[in-house]
C-alpha cells in the first residue's frame, strides 16, 4: 500500500485530489492508494456571518461569504501551522514572500537550497504557482499543474518515476 497525505482541503487541495484520483489508475492493478486529506479547519457548512458597518445603518445576514481580499504574500509571517512550522524548522523557504519550490515537479526547497523528495506544494503562494480557475471547457493553467503534479506523486508512490511529470 502506498500514502498519500494532502494538507489543505481548500479549492487547490480539492482540485489535487481529484486529479489524483484520476490519474490513480498508473499505479498498476493490485495497487492501493491509500489517500488522506488533513484540514485543520472546520468545515463552513451551515455557518451564517453577519456584516455590519460604522457608517451604514442595520445589519445583513448571509449564509455564504466570499473573501475577496489577498494579504502581501509571507512565508516568514505565516499564521497557518504547517507552513510556520517548516519555515522556523528550515525545511521550507521564502523567495520575495513566496513558498520556494523547484519548477517542474515542485517540490519545496529548503533553506540550504536542498530539494525535499516527498513535499510538495502548489498554489498561488507558491513561487512560479498560478492562480485561479478557469470558466467552463476551458484549460486552466492550475489544473494542468495539478494533473502533472498528481502524476509525479503517484509515479513516485508506485516506484516509478517513468510517467512522473516533466
């Protein structure tokens, strides 16, 4: 049996999973994947947000919120655990507030420079990472990323690195 963990069940780490399973058969028949996906955040479901505002009277309710607001990128002030805690521990680094990976494969690069064999990361906070998704029958270009990424791993869980990503 092989594992894979997933940390992060956000629209990127959704998006990861689902190529992964796509892209699962690679791994041969008789192979187990054994997939899991960590988040260290609640769910939302069935949470209500009130706004208010000191100069509009009353208040709205809302069932759903859209964060639209993107703080200056910071490994170094990150307040997600992980992140934190492989930074302070020197197994990540930052380039101009971005997660550092090496491009292709994308896999985190550590302080020294060294390149982690099993940890990887995409997204938009990641140097070279692309953002956002595309409308319907497009190509998105972070889809794309996720199915070569989901490929390298799963060429790497199966002991194979003929089909990995180039």
């Amino acid at each position: 049996m092989s594992a894979v963990v997933v940390i992060g069940a956000g629209p990127i780490g959704t998006c990861l999973v689902e190529r992964i399973c796509a892209n699962a058969p690679q791994l041969g028949r008789g192979r187990v994947l054994d997939l899991h996906v960590v988040d260290p955040y609640p769910p939302g479901a069935g949470r209500s947000w009130r706004a208010t505002s000191p100069t509009v009277p009353g208040s709205t309710t809302a069932r759903a919120l859209i964060e639209a607001r993107q703080p200056a990128p910071s490994v170094r002030r990150s307040i997600d655990p992980l992140i934190a805690g492989l930074f302070a521990q020197g197994e990540c680094r930052e380039v101009s507030g971005l997660l550092d990976v090496r491009l292709p494969d994308r896999r985190l690069v550590t302080r020294t420079g060294a390149v982690h064999d099993r940890r990887f990361a995409l997204g938009p906070w990641t140097a070279g990472g692309i953002a956002g998704f595309d409308g319907p029958g497009g190509i998105a270009p972070l889809l794309r990323e996720a199915d070569a990424l989901a490929r390298t791993v799963l060429a790497q869980v199966a002991g194979s690195w003929l089909h990995a990503a180039a």
